[in-house]
C-alpha cells in the first residue's frame, strides 16, 4: 500500500528481518519496539506525526486532531499526555488514527473509538509483529492456515466478523481497543450512555464543527458525491470544493440530480462512467479489504486516473452513526413491500434484524449452499449462528437492544475498504468519525437517531439544500415516497425510479468476468456473481500475503454450521483448514 504504519515489539533487528528501513518516511526505534511509518501527508495539520525525545517516542498514523495546545506539535502533545495519564490520553485524540505510543519501556498500540482503521498482528514470527495493511502483517507468517469459519462469513456476508481474519495466525486489534507485546485488551470510550438535550440543534452544531476542522487539507479539493442527504451536506459546508465526482451511467437519475447538485454550488462535476473498471477487482483493490471485506464496496477504485485532487472527502458511515441504520423499527405492509416507520420495534431479535445489514442474501447463499450439503438452509443456519455469537460481545457497552443493534453494525461495517482505497491515494477525511458526532450517537436515544433528525439539523445548515431532492426520495416521508415509488411502477408510460448503483449482474456479464476470474473452475460459473466476487478477493488476497496459493473451488468447503472459534487466531488441529495449491 502506498500509506502504511508497520511495527515489531523488538529492536531495530527484529524490525529488519520482515522489512528494510529504506520502505518507510521515518522509523522510531528502541530496545522494546521499533516502528515504521510511510505517508504523503507526515507533518501535515491534522495529518500523520512522528516524534522521539528524552520521554520515548510516538506516531500517531492516519488522521487526527488534538487539542488547540498540541496542534503544532501532536505525536509530542501525545506522548506528552500518556506520561500523564496512561491510555486515557486518547480520549482527547479526534480523529481516525492508529497511535503508537513507547514510555519508559512500556509500548502500546490503540486505535480510535470505532477501530476504523484496522490494527493488524501476529506472534507467528517469534515476536509480535503488527501493522495497518493486513497482507504485509501476514507475510510474516511461516505457514499461514485459512479459518474456515472466516470463509464462510465473507461468502454468506461479505464481511469477517469480530476479530478474526481469513488466516488462524492473523488476528485484528480489538474494537476500541490496544495492543501490547503480550496482551490485547479494549478500552471504554464507545459506550452508551444516553442525554438529554437538544438532539436536532447539537447534531447541526457538530456537524458543523466536524466538517470546519476537516476543510484546511491542502492542495485541490474532491468529494463523491451521490444524490443522498449526507454528500450534499458536506459540498454545501466545506468552504471550497474544486471537484464532485459520481459513480454511474450519465443518464441516471442519480448521477443528474448529483450533477445538478454540483451546479448549485457552484463546483466542477465527472460523471465516472460505469464500465467494467467498476466491478472488476484488480490486486490493489483486493488488497484494500484486508481479506475481510467484500471489495464490491470500492466504487471508484478503477478510476484513480481520472480522479484529479489531493484531498477527497466523503460521507462514508453517516448513515449508519446519524440515522440509526442498523436499528429495528416497526414495519408497514404497503403495496406488496414493508416500509420500516419511524417507531422502534420493541423487542426485536438481534440476529433476525442484522440480516438484512450485511451482504447476506438468502437465496444465492442457499445456491452456493448447495456446492457442499444437501441441507437445504446450512446457509442460514451458518449466517445466523455467526452474528448470534458476535452480538453477544455488543453488551459490555449497551443494555438496550437497539444500541447493540447500531453496535454491532459499526463494529463489522463491510463499506470500510471503500475509504481504506481512498486513504491510501488521496489525503481522506473520515468526518464521520469526528469525537464530536461519536459522543452525539452515543448521548442520543435510537428514536432520534433518525433521517428526520438529520434533515432537520441539515436544514439549520443550509434551507437550499433540498432544492433538488433525491430522486426516490421525492417527499421527506418515507410513507409518502413510497407511494409515488408504487405508483410509478403501476401506471403506464410513467418513469420507475433507479437504483442508485449501476445492476452489478449485469456488468459481470456484459465484460465476461467469468473467463477473466476464472477460466479454469468452470463449477464456480454457475454461482451468483456476487458470491464469485468475493472467491476472486480471499483467492487474490491469500495471493498477495502467502506462498501457498487457495484453490477456488476448495473455498466453497464449507462448515455446514458456524462453529464456535477463538478470535485469539490460534491454530486448531488442521481440521478447520481449507485446502491450499502448492
């Protein structure tokens, strides 16, 4: 990857014996770890710092903003707080970040409340080794053995859950949590604990301030832009946009109401034409899932050659921390199709109401179940035995049932890749991560974590930004937007609405993606090509970290049932392994 922190609990050998000094823009070092980091945007306002002194080092990787005080200098402000207050320093740390911190012999790794950057680690070497890019962590690894349970959650879900990876002897950092050289552990700062207040005013006044300390990156200024609510938001607060960018077909609706958007205020539009770079995942885009996440997320991942800025924004996440996207709510029988309310369900199961917040999809997994059991609902007994043992690990930090709901959802979120691929190429804010807007989701009930609350904080922003509306969205109720939506598909020579993204299935088919993923494994042609996309990235992941290359017809030997693994990565006796080609 072209950004990356990589480290090594040992000395500047231990550290030379995975990678060369010469691949990185500054090491720290010292007896008990040394520490490599590499990014354009080192030294950066708001951007990654590196420091040494007579009181240790530290780097802090990524994104991040402390307080007025440590602005200039903030891996030393860092380090400066740790001296004082242990771990608790990073509470004072906004942003999205890995921070290494080294002190009087003690070391320690934490990353930011929502873990959304992944810290990646092994002890295989002999010596605990970690780092941001999970391949480079991975190759480390003697003889990395695949986690079957790990495959069957990215097939049926597009996504590893908890803190797993694809291999037994690769394990993820904790959600809100730390590494040392000879513990994991989680820290409390994401925890809920409801407020009153004013929920519509706080949530504008910090959306403000969020995007206001984000909008000084440097060089031309990009968004993505879409014809949703969260998008727009940012063009019309970020001071200065140079170019808006969307995904899709130039005569969609949604790529004209993004361009009409752009014209309101004022800023230069390209429209990324959907073609086969849209769908097809390349090594780099593979390698932005960490072989934990279904890479279909990276939309504008083949078009970095017409993407011309330095800095990109996006609105990754806002649905899922600001309107309550993984929450439950009572459900409405209209026209054939449930429309959620507003009313929270009152009791909902957990598992039952977390299927539909992933890349589950009942049917075609029930196809690819049947490559290997005659049991003709092994997938869903697999996907719901998976989320019911990860939801339990939600309780520490809630006692109600619609905030586990919204936890676990951000604790496994599948779109992450999509900012790692931006991250890794452009200088990336993650607004959403802001600890402003965190500290609001927490505080605030799930009936107020809503898109009504949002549209009313926004409209305290700017009235004008709902002059040209989403184009299935013609009404703020959603009630009412769903009428119109039947009524277009009923009435004769009236226009039905689009789907926001271009049909994936029939792009897989127009550019012949069979023969180009796989000419050899004629089995796998009759799969769903959501599902062969998924084989194409653990396959092609596995291929970048390891020597032992995965068959892809072997990835479809599968468990017919979850089953209860350690999230340590410790390797079992061989028989949860999947086949490997030498």
């Amino acid at each position: 990857m072209n950004k990356e922190i990589f480290g090594v609990f040992g000395d500047k050998d231990e550290f030379e014996r995975f990678r060369s000094e010469r691949e990185f823009d500054d090491i720290v070092t010292s007896e008990v770890a040394t520490v490599g980091i590499r990014d354009t945007g080192l030294g950066i306002p708001g951007r990654s710092a590196s420091y040494s002194g007579d009181l240790g080092s530290c780097i802090i990787w990524g994104e991040a903003y402390p307080n007025k005080r440590g602005w200039s200098e903030p891996a030393r402000w860092l380090l400066e707080q740790y001296v004082e207050k242990g771990k608790d320093a990073v509470r004072d740390l906004n942003g999205s970040y890995l921070a290494f911190i080294q002190h009087e012999g003690e070391t320690v790794v934490i990353t930011d409340p929502i873990r959304s950057w992944e810290c990646f680690y092994t002890d295989d070497p002999g010596v605990r080794v970690f780092g941001s890019d999970a391949a480079a962590v991975a190759k480390t690894i003697d003889n990395p053995t695949m986690r079957r349970q790990s495959v069957g959650e990215f097939l049926h879900m597009g996504v590893v859950l908890g803190d797993k990876t694809l291999f037994h002897e690769l394990s993820r950092t904790p959600f809100d949590g730390y590494l040392t050289p000879n513990s994991v552990n989680e820290l409390d700062r994401f925890v809920y604990d409801e407020q009153e207040m004013d929920y519509v005013d706080e949530l504008a006044d910090r959306l403000q301030r969020a995007i206001r300390l984000r909008s000084r990156q440097p060089g031309k200024k990009g968004l993505l832009l879409s014809a949703g609510y969260d998008s727009r938001t940012l063009l019309s607060q970020l001071p200065k946009i140079d170019h808006t960018y969307t995904v899709g077909m130039p005569d969609a609706q949604e790529v004209k109401v993004a361009r009409r958007l752009a014209k309101q205020y004022g800023v230069d539009h390209t429209t990324l034409v959907t073609n086969d770079r849209y769908i097809t995942p390349g090594e780099q885009k593979v390698r932005d899932t960490n072989g934990i996440k279904e890479s279909i997320h990276i939309h504008h991942a083949g078009y970095n050659s017409e993407i011309e800025v330095d800095t990109m924004y996006h609105a990754l996440l806002f649905d899922t921390l600001l309107k309550g996207f993984g929450h439950k709510r009572t459900e409405l029988k209209l026209f054939g199709k449930t429309i959620p309310t507003k009313r929270m369900e009152p009791n909902p199961d957990p598992v039952e109401a977390s299927l539909d917040n992933f890349g589950y999809l009942p049917d075609h997994s029930a196809e690819l179940a049947e490559q290997y059991t005659s049991d003709s609902d092994a997938a869903g007994k697999f996907v719901r035995n998976a989320i019911d043992a990860e939801f339990d690990r939600c309780w520490s930090r809630t006692d109600d049932v619609q905030n586990a709901l919204a936890l676990f959802s951000i604790r496994n979120q599948p779109t992450i890749p999509s900012r790692t691929h931006l991250a890794d190429n452009y200088l990336e804010s993650f607004i959403a991560a802001d600890t402003e807007l965190l500290q609001w989701h927490l505080q605030t009930p799930p009936e107020y974590r809503n898109t009504s609350t949002v549209i009313r904080a926004i409209r305290q922003l700017d009235e004008d930004l709902f002059r040209h509306r989403p184009p299935d969205r013609p009404y703020t109720s959603t009630l009412l937007s769903e009428m119109e939506r039947f009524a277009r598909r009923k009435i004769p020579f009236v226009t039905e609405y689009q789907s926001a993204w271009p049909d994936r299935q029939k792009v897989y088919d127009r550019y012949n993606l069979d023969q180009r993923l796989f000419p050899e494994h004629e089995t796998i042609h009759e799969l769903p090509s959501r599902h062969k996309l998924r084989i194409n990235d653990m396959v092609g992941w596995v291929a970048q970290c390891s020597e032992n290359r995965v068959n892809p017809t072997d990835v479809l030997h599968l468990p017919t049932e979850a089953k209860n693994t350690d999230d340590a990565g410790s390797k079992t006796n061989g028989a949860d392994e999947v086949p490997s080609e030498n």
